[in-house]
C-alpha cells in the first residue's frame, strides 16, 4: 500500500475537528454533551491518519504504532463510564499503549551504560514518588498507579534519551508528547483524588490530544526514518 495523501489529509483534518469539538465540548459544556459523543472517534481517526502516512503496513513498528492509538481508543471509551472497574480497565488500556510506544523507542535506550541506566531508573523512581505525593495518592490505588506513572515515566525517558543521543528531531516531538501526556493523566489523577479545579476537563483533553498528535508524528518520523 502506497502512501495515500488524500486519505491522510482527510483523516487528520477530522482528527484536528473532532478535537476542537471535544475540548470545545469540554470548555463550554454545552446542555448535549458533545465531547463525549465525539470521544471515541479521536483516536481512530488518527489512526487512519497514521496509516496514509505510512503507507504500508509491514514497516517495522507500524504494528506497535497502531496497537498504542487504539489502546488509546479503548481507554478512552471506557473513561465515558463513571464506575470504578470502568476506571481500572481505562488505566489498564492505556498503560498497554504505554508498553507498545516503549517497544516502539528501543532506539533510544539500546546500548545505554549501565551507570546511564543507574540515573535513568533513580530519576524515574524519584519522578514517581514526588508525582504521588503531590497528588495525594493512597490506599489501593496507590500500587497501580506507581506502576502506570513508571510507564509514563519512562516514555519521558525515551524522548530524553533519545533527544540527548541525537537520534534525530522525532524524539523531540516524542518527549514533548510524552511530558503532555503525563501531564494529562496527572490532571485525571488529581480529578480522581479530590484535587479538582475549574476549566480542569478542558485542560486534560487539550493536553491529552495534543500527546497523542505528537507520539504519532514523532513515531511516523522514526518509523520513515529506521526504513
């Protein structure tokens, strides 16, 4: 399959409104709750997106690419739900996609030294613990979301790594969607946990959209740039 200019122009056109819708949705909560009708499209779009750009799926990497944008599809339409298991399969969904974006960015960290890795895993663990305490985190959730937040914090990692080695400029696009991407999900925790604040949901999703348009472009990036 050739790249197809058409269709990723029209995909990534819907992905870019259905975002302004949803954050639109999420800023002046309108009495149809428009962002969550939209919600489950997001994604998807910008998987097609990420396919016409790519053009064949048998690229290496395209695979895992793909696998992390849906996770993400599934997380988000199980965030619509309020309940608690709905909460926990959201997180489990896109702890999964942190796992395909990190075997996607082996680049980054293959042939580290092991005092780089030393540094590496202290400032994640360090990064960790200060972002649970400053949250507020506790009781059952607090193991699982040390385990999700590790995730995270190693995506950060990968775009650290990745930006410093001079592996070339889709790492930078990758840490940035990285940093937004924690950022969001701190903000859903803090949501979580009693630390609310007005125009809060606005800010998730605009950061949450933002993360996941920069890991695709960095990815498409890597992925055109390993060929």
């Amino acid at each position: 399959m050739k790249q197809n200019k058409s269709l990723f122009i029209l995909a990534a056109v819907a992905f870019i409104v259905l975002s302004i819708v949803n954050v639109a949705g999420k800023l002046f909560q309108p009495a149809i709750d428009i962002a969550s009708m939209v919600k489950p499209a997001l994604l998807p779009t910008l998987a097609i997106a990420t396919l016409a750009a790519l053009g064949d799926i048998k690229r290496k990497g395209v695979a895992l690419l793909i696998a992390a944008q849906l996770a993400g599809c599934l997380g988000d339409i199980l965030l619509l739900r309020g309940e608690f298991a709905f909460f926990a399969g959201g997180i489990c969904a896109f702890l999964a996609g942190h796992i395909c974006y990190i075997s996607l960015f082996k680049k980054a960290y293959y042939g580290l030294k092991p005092g780089q890795w030393g540094f590496a895993m202290g400032s994640m663990i360090i990064f960790v613990v200060v972002l649970v305490l400053i949250i507020g985190i506790k009781g059952a959730m607090l193991a699982p979301m040390c385990i999700y937040g590790s995730a995270l914090a190693f995506l950060i990692f990968c775009g650290v790594a990745g930006t410093l080695r001079k592996l070339g400029a889709a790492w930078v696009f990758i840490l940035i969607g990285a940093v937004l991407f924690t950022f969001s999900d701190a903000q859903i925790a803090m949501d979580t946990f009693g630390k609310s604040y007005p125009g809060q949901p606005f800010v998730i999703m605009l950061t949450y959209l933002a993360a996941q348009a920069l890991l695709a472009i960095g990815s498409i990036k890597l992925i055109k740039a390993d060929d």
